[in-house]
C-alpha cells in the first residue's frame, strides 16, 4: 500500500524526462501540480476549515452583540427610569453570553485535535509570539467573562440562562460578599476583551491591508 502511494505520489508532483543526448533521466518537480495542491485544498480540507470558520464568526458576533447591550444596559438605563425594560435588556445579554461558555469549549477542543494555521513567514518570531499569546488571552476572555458574569448572575439572586431555553444549576447562592468581588470583575474583563478584540480585528487588517498576506483571507475564504 505504501508503495502505491509513493508511486502516486511521485507521478503526481515530480515529472520523469529521459534526455538522449546524455543517456540520462531527470526527475523535475511538477511545479503546476503542486502550487495547485498548496492553493487548493481538499474536500475534506475545505470542509473543515468551513467549521472553524463558521464557530470563529458565531462566537465574534454573539461576543459584540453581548457586549455592546451589555454596555447600553450598564451605562443608558436604570432600574429607577426605565423600569422592567432593563431588566429584560439584562436578561438578553445574559441569555447570549452564556452561550460563549459552550462555544469556547468547542473552540478549544477543536483547537487542540487539529493542526494549528501556520502563521506567515513574513512575521518576526517576537511578533508570532505575541500574535499566538493574543490569541490565549482571547480564550481566556471569551472563557472568564461568561464564567463571572454566571458568577455576578447567582450571587445577586439571579439565573444564569441559556437562550432562553433551559438554566445553568446554580453553583452559589445569593451572596453580597461574592456579589462585591465578581461584579467589579466582570466590568473589567469586558472592557479588557473589548480592548482585546479591537486589537485583534486592528491586526487582521493590518494583515490584509500593509502586509497582504492570507491571514485574514483564511478566516473568510476556503482556499489558501
């Protein structure tokens, strides 16, 4: 079976040419061949880096949108003026959020049982390092805020619910000793993450844009 597919493999990329002059066979590489198998990948190649693709998006979208109705309803509402409205303002944000904690661990199963994108040869070591150290501080983000503001939810009395279909079990208590810890907290990580994805989205384009490389082009199209 090996020698079979040596023998593909080898008719595939590399060209046999026999030359009378010199009595001698070359092998060349297939140039054609091969840019055509690096630029395009396989069926199962392009069906896989469609899931990543799709979660990578979901959880970008469900992120901003918990955000930023977390920020309107933190900072333009209150429970004396607006009533019951904040509070079902309060109750999206929480119902989108704590989807992250499920989409994150998926993100990191996936992210450790398949090979990780090789980052352009156009990068510094210095700036591939701090590039793959961005993108565990976003892990750890999209996986501490949902997490604390879960926290921040219990210990004020409150659920943590999903979609609105079912509730994560309580893990605390109504606690205000809690509740002055995680509350802060959580404000803080978000702002953090907040800085942290623009960050993250200034350097895909800067990516795009300056340095003209795939990264970004990897995270909308199929083809490398």
């Amino acid at each position: 079976m090996s020698a079979l597919a040596i023998v593909y493999i080898s008719h595939k990329f590399f060209r046999l040419s026999y030359h009378p002059s010199s009595n001698e066979c070359v092998i060349t590489p297939n140039l054609e061949r091969y840019v055509a198998f690096v630029r395009f990948p396989s069926k199962q190649e392009q069906i896989r880096i469609k899931r990543i693709q799709v979660l990578h998006w979901l959880m970008a979208i469900i992120f901003i949108a918990a955000w930023i109705i977390g920020f309107y309803s933190g900072n333009f509402l209150s429970y004396e003026a607006d009533g019951s409205f904040k509070g079902d303002v309060i109750k999206l944000h929480k119902n989108i959020a704590t989807t992250l904690i499920f989409l994150i661990v998926i993100r990191i199963f996936w992210r450790y049982t398949h090979p990780v994108p090789k980052l352009p040869d156009t990068m510094s070591p210095l700036m591939q390092k701090l590039a793959h150290l961005g993108h565990l501080a976003l892990y750890f983000m999209l996986l501490a805020l949902p997490i604390t503001g879960c926290l921040f939810s219990w210990s004020a009395g409150h659920p943590a619910p999903v979609l609105y279909l079912f509730e994560i079990p309580r893990m605390v208590q109504a606690n205000p000793e809690l509740l002055a810890i995680v509350k802060p907290l959580h404000i803080y990580l978000s702002w953090a993450a907040g800085l942290l994805l623009i960050g993250h989205v200034l350097a895909a384009l800067k990516h795009h844009f300056i340095d003209r490389d795939h990264v970004l082009k990897s995270m909308i199209s199929s083809d490398k």
